[in-house]
C-alpha cells in the first residue's frame, strides 16, 4: 500500500475502533455527523470517506440497530443513517440484507410502542428494497412482511405512514409473482380500515394492479360494496371506480347481484341506496340486460318509495326512466304498478316526481311484485 492508502486504513481502523468503543451518546453523534455530511452521496464518495469499507461501517449501524430499536432512544438516527446508505446501493442492500437488517425493519414495524416517524423511515427503507428488485421483494414477503405493512396500515392514524405503506404495498404487487396474489388479498383485507383516507388509498392501489390480477378474488365484492354507505364523498367516487373496472372480470354476476340488492337497503342506509341508484344510471346502457334479470326493476320502484328521502327517489326515478324508455315490457309493468295518473307525471318529470308520492302510492311503490326475469321476452328499442 502507498502511504496515503495506509493513512486511509489507519483513521478507518480508528474510527471504527472509537465507533466499538463508544457508548450510546458518543455514537449518536458520529452518527449525526455521519447523516449530515454523507446524505446525498454515492458509492464512488462513501467508497472514498471510509477507504472502501463503508460495508463495515453498514454492518455495525445495522447490528446496533438490532439490538436497540426497542428502546427507541437513537432509533430515527440510526434509521436516517442507513438510509444514506440505500441511495447509494451497489452492494450494500445486498449487505444489509445478510445482516438481518431486513427482519430488524420489519419488527421495528410490528413493535407498538415504534413512534410513527419512524414507521414511515422503516417503510422508506422497505420499499427501497422492494424498488431494488425481485430477490428483495420476495424476502421481505418470506419474513411475513405483506401482513406486519398491512397491519401498520391499518392501526395507523397518520395519512404519511398510510401513504408509505400503501407505497410499499403496490410495489410489492408488481414484479412478485410468486407473491401477488398474497399481497392482493391483504389490500382487500383492508378495505375494512376505518379511516376515510386509508380506504381512499387502498381503494387507488386496488385499481391501479386489478389489470395485472386475473382473476379477481370473489372477497373483494362485500368490503367493496360495504364502502358505498361511506359518508366520505371521495371514497364512495374511488368505490364507483373500482366496481366499473371489476364488471370486466370474473366477479361481475356477484358484483352486480348485491348492486340491485343494496337497492334495497333499509332506511338508515340512504345514503348508499342513492349512490348505488347514480351507479345504475351510469352503467346500465352496457349491463342492463343482465340488471333486469336481477329485479332491478323491482328494487328501482321500491326505492321510489322511500318517503322521506328525496335523493334516493330521485336518483332510483332517473334510474328507472332508462329501462322504461328502453323496455316495453318494463314500461307496462311501471304504469300498471304506479297508476296512470302517477305514471303520466313519472314520464313528464321523473326527476321530481317524488314530490308527488303521497303516502299510499309510496307504500304500493314499496310493496310492488314486478319480477322482469326472462329477458329474451323483453324487447330492445333502439334510442336512435
């Protein structure tokens, strides 16, 4: 070695031994130092600061962190400083895994006491990895790391931990095809969180990767229909969403089958009643004929009925409009349930015609037998 490199090992061989040596507030500091001069450098510059054995250095955050992070004291430190080390990976993710650091992160997840900010720096790390290919993805998924992000998801409180984890989350759904499908069932797991945001979220990656999933799960149809009595406009729009993309796929008959049902929800349940009417508006010109075997007629004229509740009559009414201008067969049941008189009004202005429904028309609206079940005898009108 030249002497400049032998001056190099002498100050690493020093520095590490100050590093073995010290105690918990002397390496907080090196540490300090360390994430304040190094964030942001690559491989060929932290090669150079520590004479190329930054991997030493690796290793030792990686053990300590290990060994402390239940106590928490230095763990956003420690955390922050490995992370310097994952913008500039070459071997060193590959190190880091052989440490166990992997297996740390996630039981720094899984520890309750963790304090958010650090969640969110454990979940940065992770998804690094998972970024890094599918060697990374498939550990961390071997180490039960789909339910223990699943799990920080849903306890979480915080929109940023929800974010990072759902990040995590829809990276491990893509490239890990011996894991999707895990990764899949977990996002429809959490559909049932109970924060607005978190179900916007799960409802966003659940679209985005439902094109690379063949088949769809049957499971996904309950939570996903339960989310329409959600009181959060944003994400009974994200539900919609994804309902229009699943009526593609396999679950389609299931899907629309509790659509109609819910049609007929009980009456503290208005607000998902009209919502599923705006839905049947939207998407019955290309799925109707398979509606009007499922009796949505016959939910439609039953929510009519629902006095007292003016958005879902007007919404079931505009719905209902469709099949009946459409259907002759719909329409003779519609005048014959309504009566004349109503159903002339219902033809002129179905938009308001609830405000003529008086308490008896509302009750024969809710106690109609119209059953349109055998579509080959209905006819097709074409609107042109």
């Amino acid at each position: 070695l030249s002497f400049a490199q032998q001056a190099v090992v002498g100050e690493l061989r020093l520095f590490l031994q100050d590093w073995d040596e010290a105690g918990q507030a002397a390496r907080s500091r090196i540490l300090a130092s360390f994430v304040s001069h190094s964030s942001g450098k690559g491989v060929p510059d932290l090669e150079l600061q520590f004479g190329q054995a930054a991997s030493l250095f690796l290793t030792r955050i990686t053990a300590w962190t290990r060994l402390t992070y239940m106590f928490g004291r230095c763990l956003h430190l420690q955390l922050k400083a490995l992370g310097v080390f994952f913008y500039a990976p070459n071997n060193y993710l590959t190190e880091f895994l052989e440490a166990g650091g992997i297996m740390t992160l996630l039981e720094i997840l899984a520890w309750k006491p963790t304090k958010e900010e650090n969640k969110v720096e454990a979940l940065h790390l992770l998804n690094s990895l998972s970024n890094a290919g599918r060697r990374y993805k498939e550990f961390i998924c071997e180490s039960y790391g789909v339910g223990i992000v699943a799990e920080c998801f849903a306890l979480s409180k915080k929109v940023e931990t929800q974010k990072t984890a759902r990040a995590l989350l829809e990276s491990l759904a893509h490239g890990n095809p011996k894991f999707q499908i895990q990764v899949y069932k977990a996002l429809i797991g959490l559909l049932s969180c109970t924060s607005p945001n978190g179900q916007c979220l799960v409802l966003q990656t659940l679209h985005g990767i439902q094109a690379t999933i063949k088949p769809a799960d049957q499971s996904v149809v309950e939570p996903l229909l339960n989310l329409l009595r959600s009181l959060h406009p944003q994400v009974q729009i994200e539900a919609f969403e994804l309902i229009s993309e699943l009526k593609h796929y396999e679950v389609r008959p299931a899907l629309l089958k509790s659509l109609v049902e819910l049609l007929k929800s009980p009456k503290q349940d208005v607000q998902s009643v009209s919502h599923n009417c705006r839905f049947v508006c939207h998407a019955f010109e290309e799925i109707s004929n398979e509606l009007l075997t499922l009796g949505v007629v016959h939910h439609l004229l039953y929510a009519m009925g629902k006095q007292g509740h003016a958005d879902t009559q007007r919404q079931a009414s505009l719905a209902l409009e469709y099949f009946v201008r459409t259907y002759p067969k719909v329409e003779e049941h519609a005048h014959r349930c309504m009566g004349a008189a109503l159903f002339e009004s219902f033809m002129c202005n179905p938009e308001d015609i609830y405000m003529k429904i008086d308490a008896s028309q509302a009750e024969i609206l809710q106690s109609n037998d119209v059953n349109i079940s055998d579509v080959e005898k209905v006819s097709f009108i074409n609107n042109e």
